[in-house]
C-alpha cells in the first residue's frame, strides 16, 4: 500500500513509532556511554586506592633529592623497603595512603574519561578501517569481525591519555602536591585549600604547571598500554596455549579472558609503558612541585630539569623510583582492567573488542 492511499490516522501512527524507535536508541545510547564512564571511573579509583601506598613512595624517590636539603642525600631511601619504614616511621600507617583522597578524585573522572574515549575512538576507527577495505576491495576476515588494528589501538590510547591528562591535570598537580608534604612540613590544610592558594600565589597557569612532560608520559603510556594489552587479548583468547586459562561465558558461550590472563596482559603492557616513560614521569613530577620548594630564579624548565638531573645523579636518576612503579603496575593494571571488565560484563555495557 503507497502512502497516498493511507489514511491519516496510519501515517500518523507509523511516524510516531519512528520517533519513538529513534528516542529509544538515543536513550541506549546515552545510557551505555553513562555506564562506560560508571565502569572506567570506579576502575580506576579501585586500582589507585589499592595501590597507593607504592604511588607516594615513587614519587618521594623522583623528587627527594630537588626538596632535600641535605646535599649527599639524594636518594629518600637506599630500599625499597626501607623507604616504606621511613614513611610509616614519619606519619605512622595511614600516611601511605596520604593525598590518597585527591588520587580518588582525579582518578574516577581520568579513568572515565580515559576507557570513554578510548572505546568511542577505537570504533571510529574499526569503521574507518572497514569501509577503506571495502574501497579496496579487500575486505578479509579481519574486518567481518571488526577487529582493530594494532594502529588503531595505538592512536585511539594516545587521544584517551592526552584527553583524560588535559581533563583532569589540575587535580593530578595537587595531588602530587599533597603527596610529597612532610609531617610537620605541611603547606596546605587540604585539597580545597591546596587549590586556593595555588591560584593566589601562581594564578590560573600555575595549576598546569609541568603539563608539557606529563602530555610527553601520558600519550604513549596509554598509547602502548592499550595496544599491547589489545593484542595480548587477542593472541591469548585465540592460542590453544591458553586454553585452559580461558573462561565461557555462561549466557553467550563467548570465551573470555580469566583472572589469570587479565592480570598477565594487564601487566605486560603497564611495565612496558612504564618502561618506556618512566623518565618523563620522573621530570614532570619534579615540574609540579618546584613552584612550591624552589624560589622563581632557580626554577628550571623540563629541558633543563632532565639536564640537570643527569648531570647530578647520572642516568640512574631517571629512573630513581622505578623499582616501587614495577612492582604497582601489576596490582594497578591488572586491578583496573579486572574491574572494568567485571562492570562491563554485570552492566551489560556493548563494547568494541579490544
């Protein structure tokens, strides 16, 4: 029946079951990317929560010897675990978890930010991917089963971090702030306070100071830690090696990655990135607080800062720290993407294969 020989009543009808049908999808829509954003904030305050006690002795270890005013004691610590006594000795047990609080606050958006743009970014890809092998005419498996590519993975890490770190950067600078405080040394009551008087003291700029190094750590740190992690996935769900570490999905049937093997990709790719960028992390942690120990003649760029630092204390100072950031990437990334797709899967969030 053409629409002309329908009357009113039925076109009228059809048009508001399309209308209805286009608000519903808009709803799943914005419902999904709501859970998206639920699943990858509460991931990420989780896994920093979990694994802040080695979070603040990285950081004492990167910057001790720029606040130390003892010449020959640049290291905060000669061990690992004699740093950790010295912290506990300083502010008894609870002062691992210090600055702990702003960590949650900047994590929960950073992280939701990070997965957000991350699976939004991957599919735009996947479907720019597809339709150039269709063009070509080379549309093989790969993209019947819209699997990403290793390049794909690669730039959709690198926009969620550079995203996520401009996002959230004022809150990661406070932190930081707040982490490296001394007991009886204190310069902010708190996260509020922390933020008044930064923007009184450096103004507006001062709560970006050292974006540039921490842009240079974030970009390829997600971008190599989501590309490695997706492809591990890949390798692992599909080799017969791994089979018995392999889960099925009850309700589809589906294999999926196990406790085991989320925590074996996780870490792999987290120490590899950590690896990686672990001396600019180093530089613009020095960045961040140098405005609060270092009067403004004496400051140094991130250039000058890397500079010096190897003059001083050789190439080991860039990496000073390190051993406690190996030892946080598997309970930090193993933690973090374990809970993400434990939310994912109990919300029933549709997601992009990784």
């Amino acid at each position: 029946m053409s629409s002309k020989n329908m009357n009113p009543a039925t076109l009228k009808k059809i048009a508001d079951n399309g209308e209805d049908k286009k608000l519903k999808n808009n709803d799943t829509r914005y419902l999904s990317a709501l859970k998206h954003l639920f699943c990858g904030g509460v991931a990420g305050s989780v896994a920093k929560t979990v694994t802040a006690p080695l979070s603040r002795l990285t950081i004492l270890f990167q910057v001790h010897s720029l606040v130390t005013t003892k010449e020959k004691r640049p290291k905060f610590s000669m061990t690992f675990s004699g740093g950790l006594k010295k912290i506990v000795e300083r502010g008894g047990l609870i002062s691992l978890w210090k600055g702990n609080g702003t960590s949650v606050l900047h994590r929960f958006p950073f992280s939701a930010i990070n997965f957000f743009v991350y699976e939004n970014m991957l599919e735009v890809m996947t479907t720019l991917e597809q339709s150039r092998g269709k063009e070509n005419n080379k549309y093989s498996n790969k993209f019947e089963k819209s699997e990403p590519s290793k390049l794909a993975r690669f730039i959709s890490g690198a926009s969620a971090g550079s995203v996520a770190c401009i996002a959230c950067y004022p809150l990661d600078l406070v932190r930081t702030r707040l982490t490296t405080e001394l007991p009886g040394k204190e310069h902010y009551k708190g996260i509020t306070d922390a933020f008044q008087k930064i923007l009184n003291t450096e103004g507006f700029v001062g709560l970006y100071s050292g974006l540039r190094p921490t842009l240079f750590v974030a970009v390829p740190n997600f971008a190599i830690s989501y590309t490695v992690y997706g492809t591990l996935k890949e390798y692992v769900l599909d080799d017969e090696l791994f089979y018995n570490l392999r889960r099925i999905d009850d309700k589809s049937g589906e294999e999926k990655l196990g406790l085991n093997l989320t925590l074996l990709c996780g870490a792999a790719s987290g120490s590899l990135a950590t690896l990686i960028t672990f001396p600019f992390d180093t530089i613009r942690r020095r960045m961040q607080i140098q405005n609060l120990h270092i009067e403004p003649s004496k400051r140094m760029s991130a250039t000058e800062q890397i500079l010096n630092l190897y003059r001083n204390e050789g190439g080991k100072g860039l990496y000073r720290g390190l051993t406690p950031e190996l030892v946080k990437v598997v309970p930090m990334v193993g933690t973090m993407f374990l809970v993400y797709e434990f939310l994912k899967e109990h919300l029933e969030v549709d997601r992009q294969k990784r």
